[in-house]
C-alpha cells in the first residue's frame, strides 16, 4: 500500500515536473494559433465577411484588389498576400530580385579576414543556423539575442568596430545568412524554454499590443486589428510572416542611397513604424527591441524562411 501511495506520488511530481518544462510556450502557442484563425477568418472572403472585417473598405477595392481564400503559409508575402495589384508587381520585380549583388556582399564580408586573422566564420560557422536561428533566448545570459547583436558581439569580441545596425554591411551579412537558410528552406522556429524566456515573450508581446503617443496607436492597430487596409496608399500587412524574410531591399530607401543599397535590417522597418507613432524607438540592440522581436518571430513560427525579400 505504502509503495503504491509513494509510487504515484512520484509519478505525480515527475508529471508536473515534466508538464512544467514542456508548458513555458503554452500561452505564446495560444497567440500564434489564434492569429493564425483571425487572419484566415479575415482573409477567407472578404467581400462577404465584410461588416466584420473590412467596413472601412470600398466596393472597388473589395471587388477588384483584396483577395480571399488565403491559408497560413501565403501570409509570408506581407500586404502582397491579400493585394492583387501588389502580388503582380512582386512576380514581377522577383524575376530580377534587387537583392542578389548585396547577397553576394555579404558573402565576401564572411569570408573576409578581421585583423586578429579570424573572421565571422568563428562566430558563425554555419551560415544556414545563423540565418535561422535568431531571435534566440540564449538561457544562459537569460536574454534575448538578436541577429544584429551577436554580430556586433562577434566584431567587438575580435576588436573590430561594430557596423550600423540599420543598413550597409550589417544588412548584406544578414542578407547572405537569410538567404543561406532560404536555400535549406529552414522554417521560423523559436523557442521558449524557461520562466525568463516566458517573461521576455510577455514583454515583447506587451510593447506590441500597447497604445502610444497623441494617436494612441499600438503596432497591433494597424497590423492586427488593421491589417488588409489602407492607410492612404498603402496596404497594412499583417503581423504573421513579419519576420521571415529580413533583411528587406525597399525602393524608397533604394531611391536615397548612392549606390541604390536597399537593403535595410527588420529594426530599421520596426523603427521607421515607431516613428509613425509619433515615438522615439528603443535603440535597435537594446532589450526592448529584442524582446518585440522575440514575440513578432515566434508569431512566425512554422513559416518558410524567404530572404532577403524586397518590399515598396
Ligand atoms: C499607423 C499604422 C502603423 C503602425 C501603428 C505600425 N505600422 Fe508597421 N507598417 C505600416 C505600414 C503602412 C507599413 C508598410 C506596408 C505594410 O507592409 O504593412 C508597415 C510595415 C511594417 C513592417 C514590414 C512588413 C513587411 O512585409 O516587410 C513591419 C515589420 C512593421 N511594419 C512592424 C511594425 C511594428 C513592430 C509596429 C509597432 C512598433 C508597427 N509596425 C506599427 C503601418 C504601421
């Protein structure tokens, strides 16, 4: 009897103990799953579902521009998942992808020796892991990592200065490691594996759903609750896929740069909306920007890896 009373008791704690360990991402694959409903609820048939989810639409752009019928996978295009004029212009502008030079710049830079004689293969000796990897919740730290961090931690750590977090040689290195896991079509796959990865994802999600600034806007008002319409010439695309195909060449930030180098990190995209909101953003590598980071790619979890990508 007494065995048996022992017996379960420690069949009870191993379950609890386990369940534990295993449950630290439960309410982070709650969102993720119920984001994923919303936006195929949303964009199932918008034209009929119209009062729920696009009053603000017009007959022209229900009839002849936002397309219905999309599963989870399409909505890694940004606003050219649902946009019919904006998807023909991407197949068009993908034949001859902007990114292909700065792929191959980023490439070289990996290779390229730093003056201590070792390079970025030291830090990063698998391109593919590095561009899939991060964000990552490095548990012995016990925070967030982002891409741009490790690589600014790998040059200062070899007593090189660390790059522009925005654009130039950061994003080219970025776009090499994005496009080596494109190429092993690696999936968003981040973790949560403790009570501070937990707390970190928590934060992120808080920032992302919080109202700021004279217009009280949060990132979810226009890219959750908003996402299919148009804020004046633009579709607002939808959180699901954000992350997946950074770093992005843009033909606006093309257009300002001498060399037409686009080609610009997810921090420089997530700040330039910060600004939109009337805000000062966070500093790119700082723990609040990592932690929005951290919550946008697991909300991306299970989606194609696709960059470097380009975008209007
Ligand atoms: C007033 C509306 C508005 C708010 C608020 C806003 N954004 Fe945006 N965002 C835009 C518009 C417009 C674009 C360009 C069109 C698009 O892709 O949605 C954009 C684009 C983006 C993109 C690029 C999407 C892609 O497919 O490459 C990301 C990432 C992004 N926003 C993140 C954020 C984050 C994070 C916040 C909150 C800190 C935020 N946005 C707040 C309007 C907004």
């Amino acid at each position: 009897m007494l065995l048996k009373v022992v017996k379960t008791t420690a069949l009870v704690v191993l379950t609890i103990c386990t369940l534990n360990a295993a449950n630290f991402n439960a309410q982070a694959e709650k969102d993720r799953l119920a984001l994923i409903n919303y936006f195929e609820a949303k964009f199932a048939d918008p034209a009929k579902n119209r009062s729920t989810f696009f009053p603000y639409s017009t007959d022209d752009e229900l009839k002849n521009n936002i397309m219905g019928g999309l599963k989870h996978a399409d909505f890694a295009l940004g606003n050219y998942a649902f946009s019919k004029n904006g998807q023909a212009s991407y197949k068009e502008i993908k034949e001859f992808p902007p990114t292909e030079e700065w792929i191959e710049a980023g490439e070289e830079l990996y290779g390229k020796a730093f003056a201590n004689g070792k390079s970025f293969k030291t830090c990063f000796p698998d391109p593919v892991a590095a561009g899939s990897n991060y964000p990552m919740f490095d548990e012995k730290r016990k925070e967030v990592v982002s891409l741009t961090l490790a690589i600014n931690e790998c040059l200062k750590a070899n007593g090189e200065k660390p790059f522009k977090t925005t654009k130039g040689k950061m994003a080219h290195l970025q776009a090499f490691f994005a496009y080596s896991a494109t190429e092993e079509e690696k999936t968003v796959n981040v973790k949560i594996e403790s009570k501070e990865a937990q707390a970190a994802y928590e934060r992120g999600k808080e920032y992302y759903y919080t109202q700021r600034g004279y217009l009280k806007l949060s990132c979810a008002a226009c890219h959750v609750q908003g996402a299919g319409q148009r804020v004046r010439n633009e579709s607002l695309s939808q959180l699901l896929g954000h992350t997946t195909h950074f770093p992005v060449y843009r033909l606006k930030w093309g257009v300002k740069d001498k060399n037409n180098d686009g080609l610009g990190t997810l921090e420089r995209r997530m700040s330039g909306c910060i600004k939109d909101e009337g805000q000062v953003p966070p500093k790119n590598t700082s723990k609040e920007m990592r932690e929005l980071l951290y919550f946008m790619a697991y909300m991306s979890n299970g989606m194609k890896i696709d960059g470097p990508d380009f975008r209007k």
